[in-house]
C-alpha cells in the first residue's frame, strides 16, 4: 500500500510544479491511468521480448517499445530535465517504515499470503454469506514457464539436422501417397 501511496504522491509532485490545478478524485483517476499506461508498456515490451524468443528485455526491445507508442527520447530527455529541479523541491516522505516492512518481510519465510497480497475489493453479491470466500486473486494469474535454451553449437547443429530428416520423411510420404492416388 506505501509503493501505491508513494506512487500518487510522486503525480501530485509532479503537477504541483506544473500549473495544474488537481482535486484528489482526478488525482486518483490520473493515478489509475498511469498505472494502466505503465502496466500497457510493460506488457508490451514483454511481448516483444517472448518473440525474440529471450527472458530479458534487451536495448532494441525498449527501443522498438518506444517507436511503437510514439514516444521521442527528446521528450523524455526534456522531461528529465524539467523534473530535475521538481525533485528538489519535493517533501521529505518517510519511507523507512516502508523499507522495515519490505526487509522484514524478505527475512521472514512464514508470512502468510494474506499479508503480502492486497485482498481483493469485489463485492460479489450473487454468492450468498454462508459460501466461503473465493481465493486470492494470486491464484488465478498465470506464470510464464520458459524452457531452457540449447547452447551449445554442436547440440543446436545436431536439432536442425533431425528436424531436417522429420520434414525430409514427411515429404517423402506425402509424395507416395500422392503418387498412390494418381495410379
């Protein structure tokens, strides 16, 4: 919930600085948007990723991401110069409570779920009191599982090698039973 709080905190800092007058409802619905946004790129660029057939964006990954959303490295670099004075002059935030909490929580194996996920907010009034709750909404996200890349050169030559004699045979059986099919 800090990271969250942090999150919006940082939006307000940064239109304070602008001259941009913000109530906390639209600051809120700014803060959803930028966390869809970001969670959009993130997504993006994991896709980009998976089809080079790699689990680590590399450079050329960030920059077709960037050239697909329209996103200038001159705007960012223009940005990062406005905003170096706006971190000057942002409050002190107290994040030692949120860095004792997340320390704490990474030397502790037996924490349970409940406390490390956020409970979900749905109102689900179709299912009646006396049915137990559903489980959390870490149950239902899917993990990529990727397999382990070959290496070795010699292993890679010797995969091609029998792919190339399954395609050579498949061939091979489709032209006799054509060929059966003529006579």
């Amino acid at each position: 919930m800090a990271e969250r709080e942090l999150f919006v905190r940082a939006i307000a800092a940064i239109l304070a600085s602008l001259p941009v007058p913000c109530s906390p409802p639209a600051l809120e619905t700014l803060a959803l948007l930028a966390e869809q946004y970001i969670l959009h790129l993130g997504t993006t660029l994991h896709k980009y990723t998976t089809i080079q057939r790699r689990s680590k964006p590399s450079l050329r990954d960030a920059a077709l991401l960037l050239a697909s959303e329209g996103i200038h490295t001159r705007d960012l670099e223009d940005e990062l110069e406005r905003s170096s004075s706006v971190t000057t002059r942002l409050p002190n935030f107290d994040l030692s409570a949120a860095s004792t909490t997340t320390a704490s929580s990474q030397r502790s194996p037996s924490i349970p779920a409940a406390s490390i996920v956020a409970p979900s907010s749905r109102n689900l009034e179709y299912i009646p009191p006396w049915m137990p709750e559903l489980p959390a909404d870490h149950t239902y996200r899917a993990t990529p599982i990727y397999s382990d890349r070959v290496t070795d050169p010699r292993a890679i030559r010797e995969k091609i090698i029998q792919e190339g004699q399954l395609v050579e045979s498949a061939l091979r059986k489709l032209t006799e039973l054509q060929r059966d099919h003529q006579l």
